[in-house]
C-alpha cells in the first residue's frame, strides 16, 4: 500500500457513518458454531470506531451456521424447515453473543430482523429507514440481518452483502465495509498461486478480466466474492465508497483504511425513494417502449405516456413498480405504474388526446420513474 491513501481511502477513514457488513465465515465454523473470539475482535475494532466519534451499522451473518453446532447438525440443511430452525437458534445465540460484547465498552446493541418485504415495500423501507437513524442517534450499534426464520425464499449462509449495500444507502453512510475471510480482492483463485491482489478499483475497467468466482470455501458462507463485488458495485454507484478485506484487518479498516481493495464512488447520491426505485423496490411486471418513449424517458426524463407502450407483461395494480423495456427487451428504467395492467391494452399507442378524460395521464409519472441506463450525451 503506498503511504498516500487514494481518495476512496481517504473517504473510508473519514466516514462518519459507516456500514459494516461480516460474513459467516469470519464468525463461524460448520463443526463448532459460533466463534465468539472473533466475535470479540470485530467487536473490539466496531468499538474503537465509534469512540472515535462515529457511527457504525454493523450487518452480520452467521444465524443459520450459529444454529447447526447446537441443534447437532454436521452439515448445512437443504430443506427449508431445517435452515429455519436453525436460524431460530442461531440468532438468539448471535444477538446474545453482540450484546454482551459491545457491553465491555458501555455500547447497547439493537438486534434489527429484515426480510425482503422491509427493503421492497416503500413502507417498510421508510419504516426500517427511520428505526435504524433513530438508534444511531441514541448511540446504539444497530446489528442487522435477514430474518431468515421467516423468510420463505432464497435463505442462504450469509449472503448479506447486498443487503448491506441497501442499508449504507438506507441510512445515508458515508462508507461501506465488507469484511470476509479474504484479504483482498484477487485477479484470479487466491488459493492456486499466482493471482495478484487488485487494491484499487476505480471503474469498470479495473475490473476487466477479473474473475471473482461465485460461492465461499469455508463451508458455512455462500456469498463468495462475486456476491460481494456486485455489493461494491450497488454502493458505488449511489455514490458510497467501499472497502472490502478480511475480518482479521478489521482494526485497519475501520481505522486508517489502508488495507484491502478500495472501490471508489462512482455515481452521485440518490434520494432514498430513487433509491428503493431503483435497487430496492421488487419488480411485478412489464412495459415494452418505443425508440421514442426509451429516448423521452432516458435522456428527456420525462413521463411516460400511452403512445410509447407497445406491449403489457405480467399482473400489476396502479401503484405497483414495473420494469421498463426498450424494443430489444432491455431494461432502461423502472417506475410506479399508474394503471391497472388489465386497463393498459387498450391504451397502448395511443395519443393522449384520443383518450376518454379520465384516462388522460401518465402511464409512469417522471417523479416516479428512475432510469437504470446512462442517458445518451450529444455534442
């Protein structure tokens, strides 16, 4: 690392507010359940990072690999039931661990259970959203995870980092931490030699060729280093820095935050319904545009209106978010919808003028509509 730190770092270590997300792995083992040494020492460096004057969200894996030691469980369970019941277990035994921990430096910790319905519903989002601020301004460290005892879908060991990149955004931070059990990122396999590790990532291009494989090897994480560059990825482009190393770095990283791979900010902050809109928000259907409705909505920002609807896919409510599709069936943008999908076949193409009065609106009013494609810059 040289002795300048790049901008990235710079911001990471001057972060006021910062997110700090911890895969199983780094807290965990398949045979003997939760590590409360390492435990401890993330505790340790969370700790001296608020008694430097800041706040820290820390999102944490690890409720379904903490439940498998106590339940007498050798392996990681397939069935749904199974992974439900150890996460019953295991968070119980991961908020307790939390809780006495940062009792060592005076500090309270906040258990906070989120399942996809608190980050997809503009309610629960804006909920959540106002909880976590409100802790943070009574100097709690707020501890957050998926609810995997309840979530139905896609329960997996630790794959929290996309959610970590929701929450940095949820709460404002000004950075994001992603510690696992891998130093840095890596031009290729770490583990096979002769991979070299990348430590600044400032667009696109610095990430050409990489290959940033898809699962973890410790038996307990499935997030993997792909899971956690798509994170890196999600935060840059709302305008947060992030830094991504091992849990064992944890004190440098939240310190002087010269350690690791930095991913500079590449996009600007959006306001949190953009936001939900765009990252957060789940998808119920969607509406095919013409070249001059993708050009309206992209580059003009403006609304959409029935003319440029060519087609109506899936079952929706006025209200609902929808997908926008260009000709090509490429995502260009994402928006409330103001109909009904069943009343919109009979709109689409068809000028506004021609429409009886009530009928007489946007499809997708601009203020609801965020563009997922950099508009089109002429000279």
């Amino acid at each position: 690392m040289t002795a300048e730190l790049s901008p990235a770092r710079q911001a990471v270590a001057a972060a006021q507010r910062i997110v700090v997300k911890v895969g199983s792995s780094s807290l965990t083992t398949a045979h003997d359940g939760l590590d409360t040494e390492r435990l401890s020492a993330l505790v340790d460096a969370v700790a001296g990072r608020v008694a430097a004057g800041g706040q820290v969200v820390l999102v944490s894996s690890g409720a379904i690999a903490a439940g498998l030691a106590p339940l007498g469980l050798r392996r990681k369970p397939k069935d749904l039931a199974t992974k439900q019941a150890a996460a019953s277990v295991g968070q119980e035994a991961l908020a307790r661990a939390y809780a006495e921990s940062f009792t060592r430096y005076g500090l309270v910790a906040a258990q906070v259970l989120l399942t996809a319905d608190d980050v997809v519903r503009r309610v629960h989002y804006r909920n959540a959203q106002r909880t976590l601020n409100r802790l943070l301004g009574l100097g709690a460290v707020p501890v957050v995870n998926e609810n995997d005892t309840v979530a139905t879908t896609e329960i997996r060991f630790g794959d929290n980092d996309r959610l970590a990149a929701l929450v940095a955004h949820l709460v404002g931070a000004d950075a994001l931490v992603l510690l696992s059990d891998v130093d840095a990122l890596y031009d290729g396999d770490p583990r096979g030699g002769g991979a070299s590790a990348i430590t600044e990532v400032n667009g696109p291009a610095d990430m050409a060729g990489v290959d940033a494989g898809s699962t973890g090897s410790s038996g307990v994480g499935t997030g993997g280093m792909a899971s956690k560059v798509g994170a890196a990825r999600l935060a840059c482009s709302s305008g947060i820095p992030v830094l991504l190393t091992s849990s064992r770095l944890a004190d440098s990283a939240l310190g002087a935050a010269d350690v690791g791979t930095a991913f500079a900010a590449t996009g600007s902050r959006m306001s949190a319904r953009r936001f939900w809109l765009a990252h957060a928000a789940g998808a119920t259907g969607r509406l095919w545009l013409d070249d001059g409705a993708v050009a309206a909505v992209v580059d003009g920002r403006r609304s959409l209106l029935p003319a440029g609807v060519t087609a109506v896919e899936g079952s929706f409510d006025g209200g609902d978010v929808v997908e926008l599709v260009d000709p090509a069936g490429v995502l260009v943008a994402r928006g409330v919808v103001a109909y009904d999908a069943a009343e919109l076949p009979d709109l689409v193409g068809r000028s506004t003028h021609d429409l009886p009065p009530e009928q007489r609106r946007e499809v997708v009013h601009a203020d609801d509509l965020v563009a997922m494609r950099r508009p089109v810059r002429t000279a």
